[in-house]
C-alpha cells in the first residue's frame, strides 16, 4: 500500500462548495475513460482509500492521479502493482 500526497485546494472541483464524495471520484474517473472494474473508491476526510487493483499497472497509476487532481483530495492511499525493476548499466558510448 503505498500513500501519495496532492495539493488540497487545488485541482478539478468535482462538488461545487463541497468535499468530493466517493460517487463523485468514481464518476470523474469514468468520464476520463479509466476502466475501475476491480477498484472501489472510499472517503476517508480528505483522503481517498482504493481498494483493490486495476486490470494494469498503468490503469491504476492514472485512477491515483485522476482521484488525487481533484480539489479536497489531500491523499490517496491505494495498492499497487508489484513491477520488477529494470536496471541498465550505462556502458561508454550510451546517450
């Protein structure tokens, strides 16, 4: 599980004068065409918990950063796919 931190009072207002509520992110996700099958998007104060995991790594790093660009979210925890590390050696010549 891993924690990343947003700006509160800025980003896109979901509920005008009011905190997101977790319909309203799972809504802002799909309308940006992220596919949530297998996540749920819970509220806790200004933070936002995902559970579960997207159908990729990819899909779900763009459902964390779609929910914590919204105004009022100040952090969404959620878990991540476990992707191996690549590692290159830079040899003489490489740019």
């Amino acid at each position: 599980m891993g924690f990343w931190s947003f700006l509160t009072g800025s980003g896109k207002e979901v509920a005008k004068d009011a905190a997101p509520t977790a319909e309203a992110l799972t809504k802002e996700v799909a309308d940006l065409g992220l596919d949530t099958k297998g996540v749920e998007i819970k509220i806790e104060g200004d933070k936002v918990k995902i559970e579960g995991k997207a159908a990729t790594a990819a899909e779900q790093e763009k459902i964390i950063l779609a929910v914590g660009n919204v105004k009022g979210v100040s952090g969404v925890e959620a878990e991540t796919h476990e992707v191996e590390p690549v590692f290159y050696t830079v040899k003489k010549g490489d740019n």
